[in-house]
C-alpha cells in the first residue's frame, strides 16, 4: 500500500509586526521527493502566516497505482531560529 502525503508543492512565509499587513518572506518551490528545506527568510518579526500548497494530484509517476488521486499534506515541526 503505498502512501497519499507528499511535501508541499509550494510554501509561503508571511510575517510582519501587524497581522493585518504581513508581507510575503519566502515563496519557495520544493522539490520532491525526499529530504527536508530550510526556508531562510531576514529580519524578526512579531507575526508570521506559513501557507503550504499541496500538490492537487498524485503524480503519474508515483508506483502506488493511486496517480490522480487527491493528496494530503501533514506538517509536523516548523522551527524559527
């Protein structure tokens, strides 16, 4: 049985002192299909917004026999340092 969670396709770091106005840090393309990225952004900030896009549909290349299906996205730690 093979697996539906993939990486995100795309990730955005927002931040900013005002949730109201936070600007765009990052816009990183990720690339599949092991490892982990660092997104490094400059400057501290009061308030930050990740939003991770997920790729809409199991690529035709994965070997589950589940191409087109919807995938998932879990994101278990996100680090600030």
């Amino acid at each position: 049985m093979g697996s539906e969670i993939f990486r995100p396709a795309n990730v955005e770091i927002w931040g900013g002192d005002d949730p109201d106005a936070l600007q765009l840090l990052s816009n990183k393309k990720m690339e599949m299909p092991d490892g982990f990225d660092k997104i490094k952004t400059h400057g501290s900030y009061r308030y930050y917004l990740m939003k991770a896009k997920s790729y809409e549909r199991i690529p035709k290349w994965h070997n589950a026999g589940k191409s087109g299906r919807y995938t998932w996205v879990f994101i278990d730690e996100v680090l600030f340092y």
